[in-house]
C-alpha cells in the first residue's frame, strides 16, 4: 500500500427544485449544494479524482471500500489534513 495523504475536497453539485415547473424568476433561485468528502485519492486522471473514505488492514492485506469519483471541474479546493496517514 503506498503512503498518500489523507485529504478534505470541498465541491459542488447539481441540485433541482422539484418543483415541477417553475418560471424564470425561480430558476435564477436555485443553488448548488456544498459538499465535503474526506478519503484518499487513489487515482486521478485528467477529469476525475478517485476518492475512497475507508481503508481496511487485516492479516497483513489491505483493502478499501466506500468509492467516489468526483469530476476536477466541480472541485472548489483540496486540503491534506495529514500528509501520512500510517
């Protein structure tokens, strides 16, 4: 398992009003939510970060569960909260 930070990414997604149909004056209302994901970022490519938020040792193997991929484009910021994490 390679040594990487574990890190806070604050980003943006889409929300919806759910209100069936709306007017113009409603729709200039709407507003992304927030969102804040803590993990590790196992992969990035040119469009997306690979985050997991859980990492599991047993017996000498590592795993890792509860994956996300959030696209670069919707990313606000990325904070390590601590460079190593083992």
């Amino acid at each position: 398992m390679k040594k990487i930070p574990l890190v806070l990414i604050k980003w943006q997604d889409i929300t919806s009003s759910h209100t069936g149909w709306i007017n113009e004056t409603d729709i200039s209302k709407l507003k992304t939510a927030t969102c804040y994901t803590v993990g590790w970022v196992m992969k990035e490519d040119d469009k997306n970060y690979y985050v997991i938020s859980a990492l599991v040792e047993h017996d000498g193997e590592w795993s890792q569960s509860f994956d996300t991929v959030i696209p670069k484009g919707v990313v606000d910021s990325i904070k390590i909260l601590r460079k190593r994490w083992w």
